[in-house]
C-alpha cells in the first residue's frame, strides 16, 4: 500500500521550496555582478587608468571663475617652476 500524501508533506515541500529559492538567490547574484558589477568595475578601471589630474585641473581652472575657488591664478606657471608636465 501506497504511503499516504498527506504524510510528510510540509518536510518535503518546505526541501523543495528551499532548494528553488537556493537556485534563484544564486542565479539573481550571479547575474548582478555579471550584468551591472563587473561592467562598473571596468569603467571605473578605465576612468582611472586614462585620467590625467593636472588636465582635469586645468580645465576646471580655465571655467568660469566661481566654479573652483581654490584654483591658483597661474596654474601653468606654477606647473614650470615646479617642473611638472602639462599633457594636453
């Protein structure tokens, strides 16, 4: 004789739906790193990798005045005394 449904029913469903919910929560991680981690990491590698902060300070010296109120009026004659190379 077959053993009754009812018996054991919430252990084996509760195994089951435990399982799934491993399956789905490692599939989620595994697509947020691979779809929106690892290409942030790539662009902040790359940002960094091709900065140069001499010309990015430059450029934000040459705005508008009011924009960096700490930018030294002769930036390009401070960069030669100092020695320090301007890549433009």
């Amino acid at each position: 004789m077959a053993p009754h449904v009812m018996r054991g029913l919430l252990f084996s469903k509760t195994k089951q739906q435990m399982g799934v919910a491993t399956l789905v929560s490692v599939a989620a991680s595994a697509a947020w790193y691979f779809m929106y981690m690892k290409p942030k990491h790539e662009r902040y590698a790359h940002y960094f990798k091709t900065l140069d902060p001499y010309q990015r300070l430059a450029e934000i010296c040459a705005h508008d005045k009011g924009y960096m109120h700490s930018c030294p009026q002769e930036l390009a004659k401070m960069y030669a005394e100092k020695g320090i190379p301007i890549n433009h």
